[in-house]
C-alpha cells in the first residue's frame, strides 16, 4: 500500500517509510548516527516503565491510605507532598490530586484532549484510556462509559468527572471493598486495580 | 475554530473496549521504542511539552483520525525534529546523517534515565495573584481559542467553552500553554479547578446530579454574575 500513509506532504513525516515500525526504526538509526540519542538509554526507559514503574505504585498509595487515617488525610489534602514521600514523584506526576470515592461521588479521570495520566503512580495509560471513545464520551456520557466497564454505581452516586487538561494529575482513592476489616497494606494493594485508580472500575473484595 | 484533538462529547465513536487484565504495557515493540525515543528526543531541549503537544495536534485531521497512537507521536517528532533543524529532511528520507550535531552532548545516557525520569518537570511558578476565590461563578471565554496565535495551543476544551461553572480549588500559577507553546515564555498565570453541571454541558438527557470539573488557567476564565 505504497503512499497510503502521506496525506499531508507538507509535513516533515510524510517522506518517512509507510510501515510505522519502519517509520521508528529510521528515526532511531538517523537519531542514533547524529549522536542524539543512545539506544542504552532507549533500553533503559522502556524497562522503567514496561517493569517499574506501574500501577502497582498507586495501589501502594491506596492501601496505605484504608488502613492509615493520618495518611489518607495527609494524601488528600496534599497529594503531591504525600505520594513524593512514598517516592512516587516524577515525569507526568509533578503535580497530583486525589479524589475520594464515596457512597455519594464516584469520581472517574478522563483527558479529553490528549492522554494525560499519572505515570508515576499508574504507569503508561493503557490504550482505551488513549482511545478516540473514551476520550470523546468519558465527559457526556460517563455513567453508559461505566456499564462498558461493568461497573454499576450505587443509587446514591453522582458522578464527577475529571478532565486532566493542565498538568494537574489525578488519581482515584476507591472506597474500600467489604470483607477486607483487619487486612494490612501489604495484603490490600493487590485488591487495587488500575481501573479503580481511574475511576473505570470498582476496588473487589477478597474471592472467597 | 477547534482542532481536531479537541473531541470531548463528540458522537460516534463507538464502545470503549477495555484491556484484558494481563494485557502488556506496550502491545508492540515499536509502541515501545516511540514512547523512548520521544522522551530522549525531549531531552535535546528543543522544545517544551506544550510545543510537543501542539505538533500532535496540528497533524491533518484526516492524519489524527487515521494513524494509531504511537504513529501520531512518531509523526509529530520527525516534524519537530525537521521545523527545530535537528535534522534535516534529507537525512529523515535517506534514514541516514549527513554529519554529527552540535547537540550531541546533551545526549540522554543510559546512565542518567532514572534521574531525568524522577525528577520530572514541575510547571508551577511564582505569578500573580488569583482573581478569583472559591466557590465564584466564572464564565469561560467563548470561543475556545489561542488568543496570541491563530490555530495555536490551547487547552480550554470546546465543549466547556461559553459555559458556567463554580471555583472548586486554586492550584497556584502555572506555565500558560497558549503561550509557553508558541515561543512566548512561561507567562505563568493562576489556574482552577472549575466544576460545570452535566446537564448545562450535555443537556436533559445528562443525570441532573453529574458534574465535569477542568483545570482552567484564568485567561480562560470571566466574573459570570448572578
């Protein structure tokens, strides 16, 4: 499919090669010969974020907040001071809030605009998040968005939704799922999923 | 007046599949190596994230409807890479240099990614004070539109633009992207949290109790009275 991919000639990228892991490869190789960039560090970048960093970060933070009340208020009052003190902080989380889900509010982050998202505390968004539908209908339509994620909320719920359009990060503090009275921290953070970070899932109890 | 980035509340684009629970963080290797080489292209220092940002945005809408993601990113650096004179054209169709580069030193090394990852890029700065208190109504600037550069950056959504809302939280000054995205300097200015009713955004068919809250930097932003 020769020049399916040139729309637009003006542009720069147009003279790229039409496969897109061709399109990478030449951008490395050209990037890479100019002395600009080193492929180590490519390496090193993409295991930080495919192995280290990643929701599991976020779920610490949300465990930690069921089971420690000066924490959670601490977190709720200053998120970027309290997740930089568990070292959360960095690219794309520079400046984070966190919003509580109650029998009242359940709060739900969408980037209507681009993709921002805590990478910090969630990692790289995954790619609905990214997706041209849940970017257009997460703000109109938040509540059908939901039952897409089969999340059903409580009669009692309005739904606040979070457009991430300035460098503010959000993330989600799920109520605390029935059944987990006496567990640690340690034993809660697997019960925290991403989604539920997002607001496009719900925090599930223990399987009995 | 909107780009074709700014797609909140648009209709038709069907469900919103989500991700089977073990689904990898990238689905290919090349979605990888885009994600990488951008943010070690950012460490050159040519540009800012709001420039970066706005080179996505103005693709040709019928190339940000039809390229995936990453293509959208590896798209937007070759053309920084070419309008910055990082490399040239040339050298983007051969694949190949021509010659070295002066920027060579400011290489990201393996070495260093961990601290260039930590220590992030915090926007907030030292600016004026706010205009507008807690809990005011403020009414947002119609139509949504760069005021300094036609076409330029914004991020005030259109689908909240002529609206009403109420002041929820004031996050300090930050670095105002209809500026620092054109050349114009960090010009930081107050920013909001401003929360609007779904049904004055959506209509009837909205649930009455719903709310959709921006984060608003105050050019964005008029007194609403009564």
């Amino acid at each position: 499919m020769p020049h399916d991919h040139a729309h637009d000639p003006d542009h720069a990228h147009a003279v790229l090669p039409s496969e897109p892991a061709l399109r990478v490869k030449a951008l490395e190789t050209l990037l890479t010969e100019k002395g600009l960039v080193d492929p180590a560090a490519l390496d090193e970048i993409i295991d930080s974020y495919q192995d280290k960093i990643g929701p599991k970060n976020g779920a610490k933070v949300i465990a930690r907040a069921w089971t420690d009340p000066a924490f959670k208020a601490a977190l709720l009052a200053d998120g970027t001071a309290a997740v930089s003190e568990m070292g959360f902080y960095g690219r794309q989380g520079e400046h984070v809030t966190v919003v509580e889900n109650t029998p009242e509010v359940h709060n739900m982050v969408v980037c209507t605009l681009c993709s921002c998202y805590p990478w910090p505390l969630l990692g790289i968004p995954p790619a609905w998040y990214k997706s041209d539908a849940y970017r257009a209908r997460a703000v109109r339509e938040p509540r059908a968005v939901l039952a897409e994620f089969g999340v059903t909320l409580l009669p009692t719920q309005k739904v606040r939704v979070w457009d991430s359009t300035a460098e503010m990060r959000y993330l989600v503090l799920p109520m605390r799922p029935e059944g987990t009275e006496g567990m640690s921290a340690a034993e809660l953070a697997p019960l925290v999923s991403r989604d539920a970070m997002v607001g496009t899932g719900i925090a599930r109890g223990p399987k009995p | 007046m909107s780009r074709v980035h700014d797609m909140g509340g648009r209709f038709g684009d069907g469900a919103v599949i989500p991700d089977l629970p073990d689904a990898p963080v990238f689905e290919k290797d090349w979605h990888a190596r885009t994600l990488a080489i951008t943010l070690a292209a950012g460490a050159l220092g040519q540009w800012n994230l709001d420039i970066s940002r706005h080179a996505r945005e103005r693709l040709a809408p019928k190339d940000y409807s039809r390229l995936s993601y990453y293509e959208k990113w590896i798209a937007a650096l070759a053309d920084l890479l070419v309008e910055k004179g990082v490399v040239t054209r040339e050298e983007l169709r051969a694949g190949h240099a021509e010659g070295g580069s002066p920027l060579a030193e400011r290489k990201l090394l393996a070495a260093n990614v961990g601290a260039v990852l930590a220590k992030g890029g915090p926007v907030d700065r030292a600016g004026t004070a706010p205009k507008f208190k807690m809990s005011d109504n403020v009414r947002t600037i119609h139509p949504a539109a760069n005021r300094f550069v036609a076409g330029g950056h914004t991020r005030l959504p259109s689908y909240a633009s002529g609206q009403t809302g109420e002041v929820r939280a004031f996050h300090g000054c930050h670095i105002f992207p209809d500026a620092h995205a054109h050349g114009r300097g960090e010009d930081p200015r107050p920013i909001y949290a401003v929360a609007f009713p779904a049904q004055a955004l959506w209509g009837p068919s909205a649930d009455p109790r719903d709310e959709v809250i921006l984060d608003l930097w105050e050019p964005y932003l008029e007194p609403a009275h009564g």
